[in-house]
C-alpha cells in the first residue's frame, strides 16, 4: 500500500535502481527483460538512471551496459562512486593506514575467512575458498593469493573498500568486538547469519560515512537535483538508508518488514517474477516498455 511521498509535490527526476533482490533473477542474474525494457525507455525519455549496489564496479558492469548508463553509479553500499562513462573513480571512502592494520589484526585473531575488497577486485586465501560462491556476485574479478592478510590491498593508497568475513558466531562476534573496540569511529560493522550457508555467520565492514543514502544523496546533486526529485527501489537492510531519503520509494514484494517500513510504497513484485522496477516506471514516470512481458 502506498504511503505519503516526501516530495512535497517535487517532479520525479531520478531513478535509483538496486540490483541483488531487485532488477537482477536470481536464477539468471541478469536484469529481468520488462525491467530492463523499461529502464531503456526510461533513459531514453531523458531521465537519468542510476545504480545503487553492495557490489563492486566489477560486478556492476554488466546492468550498467545492459541499461546503457553513462552517468555516475553508487557501488559498494556507497562507498564507492564511478562514472559509467569512463570508470574513473569519483567517490572512494577507504578504510587505510592504522585503521586497515587493526582490521587486519582483527580478522587474523578470528580465524575467520576474510575476502578483501580494494582495486575493484576481491582477494582470498585458502580459508576463503569454499565461500567463492558467496561473494562472486560481487565482483567479476575474484582472485587467490596465499595468504589474504600478507596482501598488497591492505596498504592500498585508496584503501581498502570492504571486509568480508566468514566464519562461526564466535569467530565473527569476536572479530566485530575487537573492530569496534578499537575503530569504531573509522568503520562500519554489519554481522549477520548466513542463510545459505547453514551454521555460519557473514560481517561486513566498510569506512564510516557511506551508505545508500549518502550515496543517492550525492547522485541527485551530481545531477542537479534536490534529493526530493529522486525516486529508488531495493529490497534489503542495506537499502534502507535510500528508502529513507528519496523523495518516494519502493520497497520489493518480497522485502522484510522493516525494509517495507522505510519505503513510501510497496510493490506486488518478487525478484523471483521480475516486473517491480517496470512497475515503478509506469506508474511514477508514466513509461512503458514495449519488451515483452511488460504489460
């Protein structure tokens, strides 16, 4: 059921698209057709599409090519910020110096098995190996080096972009405890049990300041907006901060409840089905797709 807008009256002028659990089938992971027909024709309309995702650029790529995006997109839960056009990096919130030397010590107490995420690319060790399938969605670029906490990355002038960790509760809770014990105020630590993966546990870590919100926020101005002119769709926890911000915003079908609380609508349409983004095409910026199956 739809909500009230927050904005205020404000014309649509932006269109924020998640990926994972949004535009993507998670059986293909490629953009459902009527979703992606109807971005195509959105674009062509002349208003700007976007991407807001917990990917790397890497593994953005492909929807950014397939909606034909030339503008700026939002990676990594906004930590990251790169122009379509020609992927020069135009936002980069790293975790570096002392700060990426805890986070190692970190991770190297826990035992966990640790995916660094720096360069676009995401490194591991042996540990790490049985998870591959966990975290290849995120980057096309995955690589394995001997030892994940002797890397380069870690010593990155950009810093490093992300943390992933897998690992039982008390390897993950004791690793977080040490991370917010020490840098709390540099990062940003997301723990939570992996549903996939049956008696394990993921976190995240990421420089503080970025997030999905930020990210947006950051877009519309990019763009000339005000962040009330800008309309999103996502699915999950980390969508939540750009559900709260844009000027209206939809939550998928299959979203928590929580998530659904943070958008000003809901739509009918799971991942699975495909069809919410075309959906919110029609029926904020009155477009329809002529691909097939778009209704």
């Amino acid at each position: 059921m739809p909500r009230a807008s927050r904005a205020g009256g404000a014309r649509p002028k932006l269109f924020a698209v998640d990926l994972d659990g949004t535009l993507l089938d998670p059986k293909t992971g490629a953009p459902h057709p009527r979703d992606l027909g109807a971005l195509r024709a959105l674009a062509a309309s002349g208003v700007p599409v976007t991407i807001v995702t917990g990917r790397l650029y890497s593994g953005t790529r492909a929807a950014v090519e397939a909606i034909g995006i030339r503008g700026p997109v939002a990676c990594v839960d906004g930590s990251h910020v790169v122009s379509a056009h020609d992927h020069a990096t135009l936002v980069h919130l790293g975790i570096r110096g002392e700060h990426a030397d805890r986070l190692r010590d970190a991770l190297a107490r826990s035992g966990a098995a640790t995916f660094v995420f720096a360069r676009d690319a995401i490194v591991h060790d042996d540990a790490g190996h049985a998870y591959i399938g966990y975290v290849s969605t995120w980057s096309t670029d995955v690589r394995r080096t001997h030892a994940v906490t002797e890397h380069e990355f870690w010593s990155d002038a950009d810093g490093i972009t992300a943390v992933v960790a897998v690992g039982d509760s008390q390897q993950i809770g004791s690793a977080a405890e040490q991370i917010r014990r020490e840098i709390d105020d540099a990062t940003q630590v997301a723990i939570f049990p992996i549903r996939r993966i049956a008696g394990q546990w993921g976190m995240v870590v990421r420089a503080a300041g970025g997030t999905k919100g930020s990210a947006l926020a950051w877009l519309a101005e990019h763009h000339g907006f005000g962040i009330e002119e800008s309309v999103c769709i996502g699915d999950w926890m980390n969508d939540v901060p750009m559900l709260e911000v844009a000027g209206r915003s939809f939550a998928m079908g299959h979203s928590p409840d929580e998530v659904k609380r943070a958008a000003t609508d809901v739509v009918e349409e799971t991942s699975e089905q495909g069809g919410g983004v075309a959906s919110v095409v029609r029926e904020v910026f009155g477009i329809t797709s002529d691909e097939p199956g778009s209704g």
